[in-house]
C-alpha cells in the first residue's frame, strides 16, 4: 500500500508540472540534475538543501538555494521538492541571480523546478 502512495504521489507531482506552464526567462542559468538533500521553509520562502549543486551564477553559498516567497507557482515549486525528497527522485533546477539570506551573504534563486522519472 505504502509503494501505492508514493507512486501516487509523484504522478499527482508530475501531473501538475505538465499543465502549469512554467514562465519563460530570458536570463538565469542551470539545468543541473540533482538530488536534493532536505527541503526547509522560513519566512514564506522554501530552502533547498544539496551538497551537489554546480552554483553557475557563484552565489556565496551553492549548499542551499530558495524559492522566494513571491515566486508564480510556489505552491507548485514545493509540492515537486516534496515529491523528490519522499521519491528519491532527482530535479533540475533553474536559477536567476543571487538573493540575500539568513545564513549567507546570498544564495542561488530558484525561478524553474522540475522532477525527473528518474
């Protein structure tokens, strides 16, 4: 039963991801394939945690990313984070810029999120 819900669960993920358009950056970089290590939230904002991320824009920190709070599809963004940390699934990521955060002078902004089969 318990495989049953986590299939659920990342169908309902990538269900979502394929009917909510994603909108189109003109700037940003990354596509980076990762697993993510937690997820963490604060502030309104999501944290991304992974020990694996190329940091293509030289944030001071590539070890936690976010997901602003006023992000077009946060909701979204958290519900495909979640799937991929209960999945073991890996995401890409697609980031613009840098942004200011608790526990470094700035980290990579998530603007693209997207979840991989596998």
């Amino acid at each position: 039963m318990h495989h049953y819900y986590n299939k659920l669960l990342l169908f309902i993920a990538i269900m979502f991801a394929l009917f909510v358009a994603s909108p189109a950056h003109a700037s940003g970089s990354g596509g980076d394939r990762i697993t993510l290590d937690s997820i963490s939230a604060g502030g309104g904002h999501i944290y991304l945690w992974s020990s694996r991320y190329s940091n293509p824009d030289s944030c001071a920190s590539s070890a936690v990313m976010v997901i602003p709070s006023n992000t077009p599809g946060l909701e979204l963004q958290m519900s495909i984070a979640m799937t991929a940390i209960a999945s073991g699934k890996p995401v890409s990521i697609w980031v613009d810029g840098c942004v200011g955060a608790p526990w470094f002078a700035n980290i990579p902004k998530v603007v693209d999120l997207w979840l991989h089969a596998n």
